[in-house]
C-alpha cells in the first residue's frame, strides 16, 4: 500500500469512528442496500450451488464406485455355476458398465453443462465485490468531506481558503462517490435478473444427466432380475423376501460362531 492509500485508510478509520460517536453523519442509502442485500442473497447462493454441484458429480463417482467393489464381493462368494452365482456375476457386469458410463458419459457433460458455467458465475463475484467496497470507501470520504464543509460553514476559519478548499473536496467527493453509487445500482439489479436465464439451460441439463443415470441404473439392474428364480419380485413385493432374510439372520444368531448364542 502506498503512503497515499496508507493515509485514505487511516482517516477512513477516523471517520467511521466519528461515525459511530455521533460527530459525523452517516448517509442513510436505503435503494443500495435493497439491491446489495438482493445480491448478497444471490452471492450465497450460487456458492452453495458451486459446492453442492461439485458434491452431486463426487457422490456420483463414489456411488458407481461402491457399487462396483461391492459386486466384485459378491460375485467372488460364488465358485459354483448356480443361478445365484450366474446372477451375481450379471450384477457385477451391470454395476462395472454403470461405473464406466459415470466416468465416460456423465463426467464430461456435467463439467461442460453444470460446474463451468456456475463456476464462471461464481468468478465474478470478487470483482463486484471489489467495486462495492470502493463504492463505501468513497461514501465515507464523501461523508467526511461533507461534514468538514458543513462545520466551516457554522463556524468560519480564519483562513478564507479553508472554505472554497472544502467545498472543492466536497464536489470532487460527491463526484466520485454518485458515479459509483451510480454503477453499482445500474449492475446490481442486472445481475440477479439474469440469475434464471444463465441457470435454466444448467438446470435442464442437470436433470437431465440425472434422468439419464437413473434410467441406465434401472435398466442394468433389470437385466439383472432375469436371472432370479420366478416369483421373486412377487416375494420382494409381499414381503416374502424380508422375513427369509430374517430367518437366515435368526439362524445364524443361534450358531456359536456369531457369539451370540445363549
């Protein structure tokens, strides 16, 4: 920093304290803190989508991952040529193809489609936020210059330039400070109405990747069923299956090996 800006952050310092003591008049702007508080929120926002939308494509992989070494146990139990074994190994094949679909077919679209752009979005902010802070630093010079004025003018330097030096201040000031003002309320609102439009075609594409692992899924495990002895989803409906898994559970709890035997 220079010595110059040293000084601007030194008497910015005095002003605000002046401020909070009552010695100068802080400007009240209620329209730019409507449209900062409306971009803040939008701010927020996209961060939070940035995160999540990261975290969606991450769970993704992990999903598709687990499930691949989780086919691969199972599979690996059976050493015989029965249906069970016949499908668990067509479990893992459609569970191995799933895990090669993410990484080809999803990874690279949902970057382009969903994390780039919102990723962009999100890059601007810094720079908005930048001018929002050089746009309060000048209010509180204005605020400053203002007072200085207004106190020559109630109680008269024995100076004469003292006045017509303030009074310039106070224009160059109010100068910098409206033009500003000005931007930011002219930007402000820009940007939050062209949050839906730059997002919408993001959204459509990610409910549509969505969709589209979701169907695949569905389609894979349904080749899976075939090999399933008939009645099966009958069972898996009525609840069949659930109290066979509990008898298989209440039988191993009676053998010594669990540990739990009485």
């Amino acid at each position: 920093m220079s010595w110059s800006g040293f000084k601007k952050s030194i008497n910015r310092a005095g002003t605000g304290i002046m401020m909070k003591t009552g010695q100068v008049e802080r400007t009240v702007d209620n329209e730019f803190a409507d449209e900062e508080a409306k971009y803040r929120q939008l701010e927020k926002e996209c961060q939070t989508l940035q995160k999540e939308a990261k975290a969606y494509l991450d769970s993704m992989r992990s999903l598709a991952s687990s499930q691949a070494r989780m086919a691969e146990a199972i599979d690996g139990m059976f050493t015989d040529s029965s249906d069970a074994a016949m499908a668990a190994g067509a479990y893992r094949r459609a569970v191995e193809e799933l895990d090669t679909k993410t990484a080809r077919e999803l990874d690279a679209p949902y970057r382009a489609t969903v994390l780039e752009p919102v990723g962009k979005l999100c890059s601007y902010f810094p720079e908005i936020n930048k001018n929002i802070e050089k746009r309060n630093k000048k209010l509180l010079d204005y605020d400053a210059a203002r007072s200085k004025h207004r106190k020559l003018i109630d109680k008269p330097s024995d100076d004469p330039a003292k006045l017509p030096r303030a009074e310039k201040e106070l224009n160059d000031a109010q100068l910098l400070f409206e033009t500003l003002n000005t931007q930011c309320l002219e930007d402000l609102p820009q940007l939050v109405d062209l949050r839906i439009p730059y997002l919408d075609p993001s959204f459509e594409a990610m409910v549509r990747m969505q969709a589209k692992f979701s169907e695949e899924g569905y389609e894979k495990m349904g080749g899976v069923q075939r090999f399933f002895a008939e009645g099966v989803r009958e069972e898996y409906a009525d609840g069949g299956l659930d109290a066979q898994v509990e008898g298989v559970l209440a039988e191993m709890r009676e053998m010594s090996i669990c540990g739990l035997a009485a």
